[in-house]
C-alpha cells in the first residue's frame, strides 16, 4: 500500500493516448453509405436471380423489335405552330433559353458591393471567361466578342446540364395518373439532335469567315489561310489542304459537341437498363445500375461543362485566328 501510495503520478498522456475522433464515432459516414448501397446491390442480384432466373426470357431480336435504344432520341411532333413542328427538342431549347436568361437578369439585379456566394461565383466566371478571350483576342475583338462567347459557354453548359435531369417527354411510352396518361419520364439534352450543334458551328463558321475577309479582303483572307514561308510549286498542294482544313473547323465544332453527349446518353442508358432489356433479362439492368450511376455522374460533372468550355474557347480561337496574319 506504502509504495503504491508513493509512487509518483503517472503524467497525463503518457502511456496513454485519447481516441481520435474516428474511434469516438466507429465507422465513417461515407463507408456506411458505401456499405448500404453494396448490400442493396448484392442483396437485389439475389432476389433478381431467384424470382427471374440467370435465363433470358425472351430472344434478343424479339426484345429489340418491341424496344428500340434510339427512341431516347426520336423526335415526334406534338403541335405545330406554323413552320415550327414542336417537338421536345425545341422543347429544350426554350427551357435552356429560359433558365439562362433568367438567371442572369437574376444576378444582374442583384449585384452588391459586398458579394454573396452566388455573385462570387458568377464573378469567377466572369474573369474566366474573360481571360479565355483576351489570351485569343486583340483588343477590340475581345470587346466585341466576349458577350458572345461567354453566352455561348452559358447557353450549352445549361443545355448540357438540364439533359441529365428526367422530365415527362417519352410521348412513346405513358402512364396513368389519376386517369390521366402522362409521359413517360426521360433524359435527353438537345445537343444529341446534330442540328442543334450545327447551326451554332454554322453560326461561328459565318463570323469567323466575316471578320476574316472584313481584315484582310476577299483575296487576302485566303492568302491568310497559308502557313508563313510557304512558297513555290508545294502551295498547289498545300492551298487545297488549307481550305479545306478551314470548312473542316466547321464538322469539328458539329460533331464534337453532338457526339460526346450523344455516346454519354446512350452509354448511360444501355447500362442503367437498356441493355436488360434488350437481352430479356433483368439481372443484367440491376447488375450493371452502379456502373449506369457513374457515368452518369461522369458526364453531368465533367462533360458537360468540358465541352461548352471547348466549344466556346474554339470560337475564340478562330475569331482570333481569323484577324491574325501568317
């Protein structure tokens, strides 16, 4: 008892440590989610298989005539309004035109000196924009131009965006709501249908060809379109390439734009379900759902705003490009 009495106090922390914060709260949240959600999947492909079977139930080329993966992207007409056959598709674009200048009549009015997040956020945009045109433009292009291309960064990042949230357009496939059929629910964004990239790409191609022959003239804008120091017999074979490099800008800014987000839409529907249904069996749509959910996340996060940001630094580009001599 003597020497246990005597003995000197034992310092706090030595020989002993507190528990982190980790051990106070046991397992993350982020690894519960991720639990959760592997559970479900492995728990869902065991039902799958026990009241559907590891069999197709159906032949591919009878799944395929019933169900079509393109009809994502069939425009049917609902109403004309003159010329115009309304379809889902301009569907879209009213409401990518909507949202974007609502928002910036938004911000606009409500500009402080002391900004809150969202003005920073547009602030931010603002400068980068910005300096996407002054690093292509001289300066009173870049004065002219920047309007047009932030809008046009704008424009199709907010189409981009609205085409990975589902809204009732499938006038293919109904349901009932209240004794009402009401479409079915879809993705879609604009850009899948070609015209809507081409007539922008269409639009850049004029301006660019424009202040092009407005710096040079007619005779020297094509002399422009020539590498410098380029001379003799090698110009008959060079010149051609040229021009046709230059009406190529136009099919790059097209295709580009449509074919990205029309891979990411179809990639996204044949694993969260289409392939399923396609080969007669629902193991295959839930087996393959996580990998239908990451790209998904894929495309809204990074691809939709990676190709607006392409399609407006190209137009910068070639506006640039078009005033400068070789």
């Amino acid at each position: 008892m003597s020497a246990v009495a005597g003995a000197p106090p034992i310092a706090p922390g030595r020989g002993t440590h507190p528990p982190s914060s980790s051990e106070k709260q046991g397992m993350s949240q982020g690894r519960k989610v991720l639990y959760w959600f592997l559970g479900v999947w492995l728990g869902g492909i065991a039902l799958f298989v026990i009241l559907f079977g590891v069999t197709a139930h159906k032949a591919p080329a009878v799944a395929s005539s019933v169900f079509s993966p393109t009809d994502e992207f069939k425009l049917d007409t609902w109403f004309k309004l003159g010329p115009i056959a309304f379809n889902k598709g301009v569907l879209y674009l009213l409401i990518t035109a909507g949202i974007t200048i609502g928002v910036m009549m938004y911000i606009a009015k409500r500009l402080q000196q002391r900004p809150g997040r969202l003005q920073v956020a547009v602030e931010m945009f603002y400068n980068f924009t910005r300096g996407m045109s002054r690093e292509n433009l001289n300066e009173d292009m870049e004065r002219k131009y920047f309007p047009l291309i932030a809008t046009i960064f704008v424009f199709i990042l907010v189409s981009n965006l609205i085409g990975y949230i589902p809204l009732p357009i499938d006038s293919g496939e109904t349901f009932r709501l209240f004794g009402v059929n009401i479409p079915s629910f879809q993705i879609y964004a604009a850009d899948t249908n070609v015209a809507f990239p081409l007539i922008l790409a269409l639009g850049v191609f004029c301006l660019f060809t424009y202040e092009g022959v407005k710096h040079h003239g007619p005779i020297g804008y094509l002399k422009s379109l020539m590498p410098g120091g380029v001379k003799g017999p090698i110009v008959l074979l060079i010149f051609p390439i040229e021009i046709l490099s230059n009406f190529l800008r136009l099919i790059s800014l097209t295709v580009r734009l449509w074919a990205n987000l029309l891979a990411g839409h179809m990639l996204i529907a044949f694993m969260g379900g289409t392939l399923g249904v396609l080969v007669g069996l629902q193991l295959v749509s839930w087996f393959l759902l996580p990998a239908g959910i990451a790209i998904f996340l894929f495309e809204a996060v990074l691809i939709a705003g990676l190709q607006a940001f392409i399609f407006a630094i190209l137009t910068a580009i070639y506006l640039g490009g078009a005033v400068e001599s070789h």
